[in-house]
C-alpha cells in the first residue's frame, strides 16, 4: 500500500510555529502511546532546539504497559522528560506540572540568579493531528481555559492561558506533520486512524492488522471474535464477516463491513492495550 498525503499548509502552519516557539521556554510534545515514534515529526527537533523537551506518551490507555514503559526510558535516555497521560480520562495529566517544573528547572534558576522572581515558565503544545493536543489542554488547562480577547476585527495578538502563578501556555497548538518518506510510518499512521479514510483501503489494511497481530498478539483476534486460527489473513477476515454477518446484496460476504468492525474494535481498544511499534526497531 502506498501512502502520499502532503497538505498544501504544511510550510505556512511551520513558519508560524517557528515564531511561537521563539516565545516558548518548554515544549511538550505529544505523541501516540501506541506508535511513539511514527507519530513524532523529528522536524521539531530542529525548530525547538535550545527549549526544554518534554513527551508526553498520550492515549497510553491504549498502548501496551510493557512496550510504554520501554519507550518512555527511550526517550529519557535521548534526554527527553517524559509522562503517561490519558487526556480523555484526565489520567496523568496534573502530574504534568511536576515534569514542566523538573524540566525547567535551569531556567528558573538562571531568572533567580538574575532577580527575576516568579515569571511564569511558558509552555507550548505541539503534535500532529489527531494525536490528543485540544484533548489536552482542556484536561490540562481545566476551568482556567476561559479564553479573553480575540474578538472579530480585534488585533490577533498571541492567547495565553495561565495556568497557575508559575506556569503559561499559548492557547494555540502547534500542528505537525508526520513524516512520510518511510512506509512503515504511513502504516502505522493509518492503522492507528490518523490518515483519512478515504483515501485508504480499508480491506487492504486490515490485512496488515492481522498479519500484526498473529506475528505479536497471538490469539488476540481468535478470542475476541471467538473464531479458528487461520495462517491467512484473507480466511480470517472471512471469519470475521462470517461472524459478525458482514453480508452484501447477493448474500455475499460485505469484506469491507467487516474490515471497518476489526480495525474500530482496534482504534477503540476493545482489541486489548496494543503496540504497534518497538523501541529496538528504530535504533
Ligand atoms: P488533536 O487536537 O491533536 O487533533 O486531537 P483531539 O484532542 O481532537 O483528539 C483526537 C481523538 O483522540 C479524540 O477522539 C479524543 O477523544 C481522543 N483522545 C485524546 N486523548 C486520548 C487518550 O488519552 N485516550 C484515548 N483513548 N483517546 C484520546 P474522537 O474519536 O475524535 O472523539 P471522541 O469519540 O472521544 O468524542
């Protein structure tokens, strides 16, 4: 399968965060718990260069514990401060203060040295779409979210929301691309729902699921679809169609149907927690 996705705004949406992060003492980058590293754009390593890094491990309710702890020691080791976080449940998310404190702390020591006392550390979101960031940083920012300015035809001047005494965040999220060169990446990317569907086949994807999943979850689609183990991805998804009465006009079996019930039971974890990619594999 092949993947080609480049949206015209690409190079605009990155010349305007290469301004906001010029504001930015600390940014904290979100990725998916389940693909930690297709779901970073290694661009923004260039663009916050000099910035305290942060990586919060998002939707780790989704990924494998085992596999999620071995990606945060990763980046860790690459000098990352790194966090769980479960931004629809809020799970994770008010410890992210502590992280922010740890991984700034040299600039709030620098200020000290300088006099400068209590100016807020200034934090940015970025991550590419789909990845959780509006999802965050209404967990994050919580009642404090309320907005001021930024009326129609009033100047469009950056919107912080303060956190608390010690910390800012610009309401805007930073939007990244993911990389595409590799073709595992685009997999991946699609597999976990982050490249539209229409331009996908579904069919043809949830091949690659089930190969996944029989070579590292064995079992797993057997005994949630209570159905045989088969060697062939095509045979089980016939018995997935065959289980769930995946039928089209003709009494024929609907593979599509029953492509889009296996990769939905994936997306919304009702498969299990699952990885889909290691840390070994990028070294
Ligand atoms: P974005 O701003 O980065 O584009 O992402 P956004 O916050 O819109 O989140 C994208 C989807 O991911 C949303 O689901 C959101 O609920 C879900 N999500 C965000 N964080 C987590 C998490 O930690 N765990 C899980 N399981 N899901 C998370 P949606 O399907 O678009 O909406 P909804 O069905 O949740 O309403």
């Amino acid at each position: 399968m092949n993947f080609q996705w480049y949206p015209g705004h690409m190079t605009k949406a990155k010349r305007a965060m290469q301004e906001d992060i010029k504001l930015i003492d600390v940014v904290i980058e979100l990725v998916d718990a389940r693909i930690p590293y297709s779901s970073k754009n290694p661009d923004i390593d260039e663009l916050a260069k000099n910035k305290a890094r942060i990586i919060l491990l998002n939707k780790y309710d989704l990924a494998d514990p085992t596999h999620t702890k071995e990606w945060k020691t990763w980046y860790e080791e690459k000098g990352y401060f790194v966090a769980l976080v479960n931004s629809k449940r809020g799970t994770g998310v008010k410890a992210v203060h502590e992280v922010i404190k740890e991984a700034c702390k040299e600039k709030i020591e620098r200020d000290r040295r300088r006099g400068i006392l209590n100016r807020p550390v200034r934090a940015m979101i970025v991550g590419i779409p789909n990845v959780g960031k509006s999802t965050f940083i209404n967990s994050f920012a919580g009642k404090a979210c309320t907005k001021t300015g930024n009326k129609p035809g009033v100047t469009k001047g950056k919107q912080w929301i303060r956190l608390n005494k010690s910390v800012e965040l610009l309401d805007t999220p930073g939007i990244l691309w993911p990389k595409f060169e590799d073709q595992r990446v685009g997999l991946r990317l699609a597999l976990i729902g982050s490249i539209k569907d229409e331009i996908l086949n579904i069919t043809e994807l949830s091949f690659e699921l089930i190969k996944f999943l029989r070579d590292n979850y064995k079992n797993v689609l057997e005994k949630f679809y209570e159905i045989e183990y088969y060697e062939n991805e095509i045979d089980t998804l016939t018995a997935i169609a065959k289980k769930r009465s995946c039928i089209q006009k003709g009494n024929e079996l609907d593979f599509d149907k029953a492509a889009g019930i296996l990769m939905d039971d994936f997306k919304s974890g009702r498969l299990g927690e699952i990885t889909l990619e290691l840390p070994e594999e990028e070294e």
